[in-house]
C-alpha cells in the first residue's frame, strides 16, 4: 500500500538523477569510461557535456552519505557519487527495470491493493469500511512527507559547513592548520582560540585526524559498549548459518535472486541492474543504488529506519539486522532475498 509514495523529497531526489542519467546517454561512454573522480574535477574545470547536474546540485546539493555529520563533504562539493551513479542507471538495458518504471509500477500496485482492501472493508462493515478507506489514502499521500523533517535543515547544516571552511582556510593562511578541513576536528572553543589568539591548532588537528582515519578502516561498530569496553553483541553470539540461510527481520515484503554485491561505502560504488546490496546500513546518500537493486540487505535497522522505508516505496524486497552480512557474503555469490520471512539463502553454485 506504501510503494511509490508520492510527495517523498529523497524519492524525487532520486528519480531527478534518474533524469539525469537519461540526458547522459548521447554521451554514454564518456560517463561509463571514466573514473567518477575524473569526471567531478572535469564538471568543476567546467568541461562536461551539459545534463543538467548545475541545476540538480542547486536543490540537492547539500546532500551526502552520512549528510548528519558536518564534517563530510557534500555533494556540491564532490560530485563523484552522483557520476558513480549515473554510470549504474546507464548500465540499465531493460526499459521495465528502469528506475520511473519501477516506481511507476509500485504506485500502481499500491493503488490495486487499496482497491483491494476498501472492497473487502465495505463488504465487512460499510461505515468503519469507509472510514478505513479513508485513512488508507491519507496515510499514502502523507506518509512520504516523513522525509521532509530531516531534509528541511540539512541546508542549516550545509551553511555551517560553509562558514567553518571559510575559517579554516583563513586558518592555513595563517599558518595554524595544515588544511582548511581540519577545522572539523577542533571543538569550537579551540577553533575560536585559534581565531582569536593566534594558537597554533596543528598538532591538535593533525592527531585528531590520524585517529578519525584509523576507526574508519574498522569494517563494524559495535552496536552497543557496556562502561568496560564489552561488546554487548559478542556476549551473545549469532547461531551459525543453517543450509546457507542468514536470518534477519523483514524489511520489505518480496522475494528476490541475485548476485550479490557487498558495498562498505556508497563513495562511487559499482551496483549492476538486477544486483542485490548487501550494506552495514544504509541513509538518503545511499538510496540512487536503490533504484536499480534487485533487493536489499542491511546488518542493521528498523522496519521504520530508512533503508527498508524507501525499499519499500520501490518494491524491491529487504532484510534488514543480519548479522555480519558484509562478511558472510561475498560479492558475485547467488542469493535469494525473503522480504517476507526476513531470510537471505546463499544459492548453491
């Protein structure tokens, strides 16, 4: 009843980049030859064919993965992601599997089921029945607006950004940080003495930035520490894979067989049509991969985080919370993704 929600923000997000893919096929193999970095220092020197990302930057641009965080760069900034992306959409053969369609055929899908239900509903009990009805429609055209909270004040967030590098660059000026993204490893008390009274923050900044690089290259974060640095999860140990079924929670209904592809970072991430994703977690940064994934699998969420939510909306099947999934399963096995049992099968080969 929720596929193809209109009035969702990431979802048009999304669908405009679909656009964007569209107007790039005259220049196909420019965008499929060369590497998502290239193309983004190219679009910046100002020499790319024209398809329209200036316009899709200046309403979305403010966006990445990880986009709470203010310390990571936005897509106005480093374009890469998007011309990863686009090089997947341009990847899409089949024109039922293109992203509108997909969504198109949700929506429609949806519409049948409410049809459905308000029969079956008016048949029970004609006044509730009408009033159920009622609700169901309300809940399909407001249920997309869930997003509009969180991407209302990522412009605030895009504008601190802003102002924080500009003082960070006045900072290297003055020979007191190595790099004007520095600043985002200084408290703000440390930044305004820096500012004020000519503290050299280098050293600072330069250990505090070794230290952010070296947790990065950890592959899992515990979900949860007790006080003495315990790992709550490893106290209870997943039970091992029965005949090549991982266990999870059902994300979104459906069912799904594909090859996998197991992706740590969405930072020019390689997703063939028809492939299934295979994440630690997922956020709107993540969700272009989603329109042409066959299925998806997180190790964690909620029925009503943001990855099974949107996975819903373009009725690909989801299981979400399976433990250790990017380690379990390795990209180009076969698997069946059970949205419905919560299930993920390694296929024999």
């Amino acid at each position: 009843m929720l596929g193809g929600m209109p009035h969702n923000v990431t979802t048009e997000m999304d669908l405009a980049l679909w656009a964007l893919a569209v107007r790039a096929r005259e220049h196909r193999d420019l965008f499929l030859g060369t590497p998502p970095e290239a193309l983004a220092a190219a679009y910046a020197a100002g020499e790319l064919p024209d398809i329209g990302l200036a316009g899709f930057l200046a309403k979305y641009g403010m966006r990445a993965a990880a986009e709470i965080d203010v310390g990571v760069p936005r897509w106005e900034e480093d374009p890469a992601p998007l011309f990863a992306t686009i090089a997947n959409y341009l990847r899409v053969d089949d024109p039922g599997q293109a992203p509108d369609a997909r969504f198109e055929a949700a929506a429609a899908r949806a519409e049948r089921m409410i049809g459905t239900l308000a029969r079956r509903a008016r048949a029970r009990r004609p006044v509730r029945g009408r009033l159920a009805v009622f609700l169901l429609r309300r809940s399909r055209e407001l249920t997309g607006l869930r997003e509009i909270g969180k991407f209302a004040w990522l412009p605030a967030l895009q504008a601190a950004r802003r102002q924080l590098l500009l003082v960070g660059a006045d900072l290297v000026r003055q020979s007191r940080l190595e790099q004007a993204g520095d600043i985002m490893f200084l408290t703000l008390q440390e930044a305004g003495a820096a500012v004020r009274d000519g503290i050299d923050v280098r050293p600072v900044a330069a250990a505090r930035r070794a230290e952010h690089e070296r947790e990065a290259r950890r592959r899992t974060v515990p979900g949860a520490l007790l006080s003495d640095g315990t790992d709550v999860e490893a106290l209870a140990p997943a039970p091992p894979a029965r005949d090549g079924v991982l266990t999870g929670m059902s994300g979104a209904a459906g069912r799904a067989t594909g090859r996998a592809r197991v992706i740590r970072d969405p930072m020019g991430a390689h997703l063939e049509p028809g492939e299934i994703l295979v994440a630690p977690t997922t956020d709107p940064g993540w969700t272009p991969l989603f329109m042409t994934a066959a299925g998806l699998v997180t190790e964690t969420g909620s029925p009503v985080a943001h990855g099974p939510t949107v996975a819903r909306e373009y009725g690909i099947p989801a299981v979400i919370c399976v433990r250790d999934a990017t380690a379990e399963i390795r990209t180009g096995q076969m698997i069946t993704v059970d949205g419905t049992a919560g299930t993920v099968r390694v296929e024999p080969e």
